[in-house]
C-alpha cells in the first residue's frame, strides 16, 4: 500500500499545490509513483474550486514545475485516507489539531524544519516557497525510506 501525503496550507492555492507539484516531480524522478501518493488541501474553504494562484504557477513553471488541481478544504476523512497531513506553518497546524478526529492527532505535522511563510498577499516570495518546499520534500522522501520497487 503506498504512502499517502496531504499537503496543507491556508486556501490550497499557494503553498500546498507547491508542494504537491514538487512532491509528484521528485516521486517520478525516483520512480515511486507506486509507493507515494500525494493531495493537497486548505484549513479554509474560501477558494474551493479555484485554480492556483497564477504567480505561483509562473514561479514553479520557471522550475519545470506545473501546478494543477482545484483547492479543497480539508475534511475529516482526510485524516484517515492519509498518512501525513503536513502543513505549511504552524498555524495550519493549530488549524488541523483542532478538527482532527481523535486518535489521528499523530499524523499532522509541519512540512519543514521553519514555516513557510504565504506569499498570497505580496508580490514575491513565490521563489523562496519553492526553495523551501523544495528542501523539505526532499528530506521527506528520504525520511520516509521508500525505495523502488
């Protein structure tokens, strides 16, 4: 059964498809795409249905990156079909203990060493998301110890 990862941010439009879209490039790049399964979703469902954020997909296509999907907010069954929840800064995951049904309280964590700040209300700050989720999936995957079949 393979390793199923949540990313999490505010409204799923930002950070959280970032990070998703750098996770599905380095599964496919070390050939995992059978051993890691990866979503993203919002702690707010302000943007449910929206597209990412148009400068974050212009940072991550100057990466050989594409961000898809429509935002989602987190629901409680998340907790269950995943394996990690891993929000993008701690208050995400105050946001997530919070509606985190009993007993899976274990699987939210943040996704790097620091929080990775939003850059939704700037007009920069896309890069340094990148940088940062980069490094940390990086580090994921080799905590995670899933290796190629």
């Amino acid at each position: 059964m393979p390793t199923r990862l949540l990313f999490v941010c505010l409204g799923n439009i930002c950070r959280s498809p970032t990070a998703e879209a750098v996770m599905r490039a380095l599964i496919a790049e070390r050939g995992l795409e059978d051993r890691v399964e990866v979503d993203s979703a919002g702690t707010g469902g302000w943007h449910a249905g929206a597209a990412p954020d148009p400068r974050s997909c212009e940072a991550a296509t100057r990466r050989s990156l594409t961000l898809t999907g429509a935002a989602r907010q987190v629901t409680p069954s998340d907790f269950e079909q995943f394996d990690l929840l891993l929000a993008a800064d701690a208050q995400n995951v105050r946001d997530l203990l919070r509606v985190a049904p009993q007993g899976t309280e274990h699987k939210v964590r943040l996704l790097a060493d620091r929080d990775v700040p939003d850059p939704y209300f700037g007009t920069d700050g896309f890069d340094l998301v990148l940088d940062l989720v980069s490094d940390a999936c990086e580090k994921l995957l080799d905590e995670l110890d899933v290796r190629q079949g």
